[in-house]
C-alpha cells in the first residue's frame, strides 16, 4: 500500500474515532454521491468504472460502516429538519437512474433500512435510450467484441476523435483502463446531439441500461426511496442556450411529476455544472434546493442551490476510513 494511501487512512480512522478530531462533524450533514452498484465487485476495480460503479460487497461494507458513525436520514431531512442528535447525519444520493439501483442497490438498502434519493435523467426512463459513456466506454473496452470495437474506433476517428494509442491491445489492463477513463473524460465537451449520435454507434444491448417508471413506483412504495430531476437529456446544462435550457428543466420536471408520487423539491446538476443562470432558471422551476459535485459537508451556510457532495467511489466504499479522510477534507473551515 503506498505511504500516501496508508497515511489517508489512519487520519480518517482517526477522525471519526477519537472524541476530539469528530468534532467539526457534529451537527453537520453529509450528502454522498454515488452512481452505480453492480452485480459484482470485480468489475468495479478497473478505472475506468471505478469512479461510477461499486460492488455489491464494497456497497454493503459502506451501509454498515455508515450506519456506526453517522444516523443514515432522508436528503429531506438532513436538508430541512433540526439536528437533534451528536451524531453526523449522512444522505445517500445516486445521479442518473440506472436499472442496477433497482436491481442491486436497492435489496441491499432495505436490508439494512437506509434510505436513498435517486435523481433520474428523465429521457432514459422507460426507454431503450443508452448513457453514451457506458456505450462508448464498454465498446472501446471490448465488452461487446472485437469488430463492434473496431468499428466504434473508425468513427471516432473520422469525427476527429480519434483514440489515444494508450488504448490498444498492446498496454496493459490496468494502463488502457487509466486510458479509456480519461479519453471518455475528454468526450464530455462534445455536444449532447454528438453524445448521442456515439451512443447510437455502439451496439445495442439486450437489457435496457436505465429503470423504467414501474421500477421507480416501486421504489418510491417502498418508503425508502425517492426521486428528483437529474436532467432529462443529461445535457450539461451551462453549455445549453436559453430556451433549452428551459425546455431541459420543464421536461425533466413534467416527467417527474407523471412519474412519481411526491417528486424531490431538489435539482441534481448532470456532471454537476452549473453557474448564476443556471441556478436562477432552477430556482425559477421552483427548486429551494439543487446539488453540485463540489466536495464539502452541509451546516445550512452554503448556497442551497450548489450543495456540496462527496463521491464515493469502489476504493472509497472498500477503504471507507479514505472517505473519512475526504470528510474531514470538507469539514475544514
């Protein structure tokens, strides 16, 4: 284990198991960002994934570590209602809506009876529409075979995108996995249009990527789930105009309010970009609440339209002394 790891690690452990380091944790809140939670921890190691996916074991260690140093509460709650306890209070949060929160994420969550918000790009809701950057991520990692690679290399060639040499055969997993995680990192300041046409030229998968309205029904009957507005399209939507800017934001509400029975009053930024328009058109949406990617924790002092979220990721959720560490990161003054 590096030295730097090691050292991260002890300071968290440290932090939230000696009296006087927890400190600055009382009374606050901390909303964590969380994406995906698939069917196995193998494949969530890889870097490429890591930062979005986590595994069924790492997802489990992460609920009962949650559930010994913090009160596990409703978005809602620890947003509006008065700290009565010393203990830190925690949130869960899951942007996009994939069908895996339905289907591993959640049996997991009602086990150990720890509510979650999921925020839905609406679009990809009950439709066979694809998250182009698990298309285009897993057919350029080869999930889908050789010649679906080759073919989705060609086109990305001839759109002037083309893919850097770290990706081939001829490096090693770990090198074009480190490759491809910062290659599908650079597509994100192509259009939403373009996003999709790549997601188009991937192959088509047999089992839809998104939940569908009956799965969030469900979810939401449960009593431990609900669900607010990631978007509809996932654009990102500083680099939108004016007027789409309004049709993403009425689309994704009105989706919402068909969709669900008591939809979240708060916002999830797609990629977490957002900026003084922006934030004035969701306010203007009737949205007191919105969530960034900025790490920090929430004490009711920040701007409630760029709350502050710290990622989880499968080492973090592994490892969570590493999320401590990152806690007491936000915590400091």
């Amino acid at each position: 284990m590096a030295i730097k790891q090691l050292v991260k690690r002890s300071a968290g452990w440290l932090y939230l198991n000696t009296p006087r380091p927890a400190a600055p944790l009382r009374g606050a809140g901390v909303i964590l960002m969380l994406h995906r939670v698939l069917a196995d921890d193998t494949s969530a190691l890889l870097a490429h994934r890591t930062e979005l996916c986590i595994g069924p074991q790492a997802f489990e260690h992460l609920l009962r570590w949650l559930k010994r140093h913090f009160d596990c509460v409703p978005l809602m709650d620890l947003l509006t209602a008065p700290v009565r306890a010393a203990r830190p209070r925690v949130a869960l949060t899951f942007d996009d809506g994939w069908r895996d929160n339905a289907v591993n994420a959640f049996p997991l969550l009602q086990h150990h009876q720890v509510p979650a918000s999921i925020f839905l790009s609406t679009d990809f809701i009950g439709s066979r529409q694809c998250f182009w950057w698990e298309s285009v991520g897993e057919t350029l990692w080869g999930s889908f075979g050789a010649q679906a690679r080759q073919n989705l290399i060609e086109h990305l060639y001839g759109i002037g995108r083309p893919v850097p040499a770290a990706l081939l055969d001829s490096a090693t997993e770990p090198q074009r996995s480190q490759a491809l995680a910062q290659y599908l990192q650079s597509l994100k300041a192509m259009s939403a249009q373009g996003l999709s046409q790549l997601a188009e030229a991937c192959p088509a998968q047999g089992t839809p990527q998104a939940l569908d309205w009956q799965q969030v029904r469900q979810l939401e009957d449960s009593g431990l789930v609900r669900f607010g507005p990631h978007g509809a399209s996932h654009a990102i939507l500083t680099g939108l105009d004016d007027e789409q800017l309004e049709h993403e934001l009425r689309r994704s509400h009105e989706a919402l309010l068909r969709g669900c029975r008591q939809p979240l009053p708060v916002y999830c930024y797609p990629n977490g970009n957002h900026d003084t328009r922006v934030r004035e058109r969701v306010a203007a949406h009737r949205y007191p609440y919105a969530l960034g990617t900025r790490p920090g924790v929430w004490r009711g002092a920040h701007d409630p339209l760029a709350l502050p979220r710290i990622g989880v990721s499968q080492h973090t959720a592994h490892h969570p002394s590493l999320l401590a560490w990152r806690m007491y990161q936000g915590a400091r003054p």
